[in-house]
C-alpha cells in the first residue's frame, strides 16, 4: 500500500504557492537609490509638493533602469486619452507609484518621456489627468 503523506506534502505545496507563498514583496533598497530632485516646486532640491513620498523610490529605480516591483513598470505607454502631447510610439514609458495600503498597483504612475527620459508626469488618477515635472540630476 503507498503512503498517502507524499502526496499530502504535494498538496500543501500547491496550496502554498496558489496563495502566494513564499511570496517576496518588494522593497526598494534605500541604500543604493540616486538622489532624485526636482525643479519647479522645490527651490532646495526637493520633489514638487504634488508627488506623494513614494515618487521618490520610483524614480530612483528608472534612474537606475531597475529592478521594478510590477511587470507592467517600464512599458510603453501608449497615450491613448490624449492627454500627453502626441509622440511617436514608444516616446513614453509608465511605471508605477506605491499607494501605501492598496492590495494593487493602484492608480499613481510616473510617465516618462525618451530615452534617456527628457520629461516626467505623474497622475494619481489612472491617467484622467497629468501634472509634468522636471528633473536635475
């Protein structure tokens, strides 16, 4: 007769990375990030009052080119409400903002303009509206 605790052990596993586990949550690393400022807002350095904290751990993960916590981040962004002046496709690229508590990646991106990026945006709004932002390095 075969024992049943094989597949007992398959079984817990499968349940486990159904649900998730062990599930890696990601973290950008504070230590290495690249200081990121901001003009227009902030005379000192500091990034435009509209953008939440986390816009900071966005940016400093394009600005080292990754790694990003959500696949979708880096894609092209297409645009498609208009909103953004028209570019060639491919011109901009979105990437998520962390939204403290949300179970997604929520409705914060920074949209960046070429490559290298020349232009920031950023909406909290799932793309109904934009703010632009510039950058010094």
């Amino acid at each position: 007769m075969r024992s049943w605790k094989p597949l007992l052990a398959l079984a817990i596993l499968a349940i486990a990375l159904v649900w998730g586990w062990p599930a890696q949550r990601f973290v950008p690393d504070r230590s290495t990030a690249a200081p990121v400022t901001a003009a227009r807002d902030g005379a000192d350095g500091s990034l435009p009052a509209f953008l939440p904290p986390e816009a900071r751990d966005t940016l400093a993960l394009v600005a080292r080119g990754g790694p990003f916590p959500y696949r979708q981040d880096g894609v092209v962004f297409g645009n498609y409400e208009g909103q953004l002046p028209r570019e060639p496709r491919g011109y901009y690229h979105e990437y998520t903002v962390e939204t403290p508590g949300a179970r997604n990646r929520g409705t914060r991106r920074i949209i960046t303009g070429g490559t290298p990026p020349a232009a920031y945006y950023y909406t909290d709004d799932h793309y109904r509206s934009f703010r632009r932002f510039t950058l010094h390095r």
